[in-house]
C-alpha cells in the first residue's frame, strides 16, 4: 500500500513563483524512475487516488505532450482538467492515447516541474498533493 504526503504550504508567500512553491514539498529529479508525483487534485471517477501529471513523447528529455493519470483507476485526461472526458488505457498493455507508447515505460514518466512547466501546467498543480515515497534513509 502506497503512502501519500499531504503537507500544507503555509510558509510560503502566495506571490512566489510556481517552482518556489512546489519545491518546498517535491524533489526535481532527472531520474525518469523517479516515483515523485505532481496531482491536479482527487479523482473525481473513484474518489480513491490522486490525478498526477506524466510527461509522454520525451524528445531530448523534454515531453510533446503530457496526460493527467489517476494513480487507482488509471483514468486518463489529455489535459490538467479532472472534471472533463477520460478515457481508460487496455489494462494489460497500457498504452499513451495520443503515440500509442507505452504508459509506464520508454519515452513517458511522471513530470518533473520543468516537464509541467513545459507543458503550461503548472496553474493547475496543487502543490498539497504532491506524492513523495517514503526515503529510505533511517
């Protein structure tokens, strides 16, 4: 079972920069393994997980196109919106719905700020959803 951070932002000034604010509860990193998540919100289909932005068609590392996926039902949105159409990929061989890649393998990944910067998403971010595994530090 997955564990999810919630953690409010209380400390920063709501007139710094997107980056700024999410930086205090997210870690940017290169790593396409990463498992940090960036959520749009709740899923508004299962009510159980989180609506987190992957960055797919990566050319040079940087993404042609992003999705919104719920991390439970495996909903899909072409665009940071949750409350519009979704779509489902095949369970068996999830596959991206706008070049047919794979979902979870080869040139996607779940964004990193720069990846929602890119895409112009970064409005639609809710920093409080933010999912970080727990460190394996001790």
């Amino acid at each position: 079972m997955r564990k999810r951070h919630f953690e409010n932002q209380f400390s920063v000034a709501p007139s710094e920069s997107f980056r700024s604010c999410l930086e205090v509860n997210s870690v940017t990193h290169p790593d396409s393994n990463s498992d940090v998540r960036h959520s749009v919100g709740s899923c508004p289909i299962c009510e159980q997980g989180l609506c987190s932005i992957r960055a797919c068609g990566l050319v040079d590392d940087k993404p042609s196109h992003g999705l919104v996926v719920c991390d439970e039902c495996e909903a899909i949105w072409l665009q940071p919106n949750i409350q519009g159409v979704h779509i489902y990929a095949d369970a068996e061989t999830p596959k991206c719905p706008i070049d047919q890649s794979p979902l979870y393998q080869g040139n996607n990944r779940w964004a990193t700020l720069d990846d929602i910067d890119r895409l112009g998403w970064s409005d639609a971010v809710n920093p409080d959803l933010t999912y970080q595994p727990e460190s394996d530090d001790s």
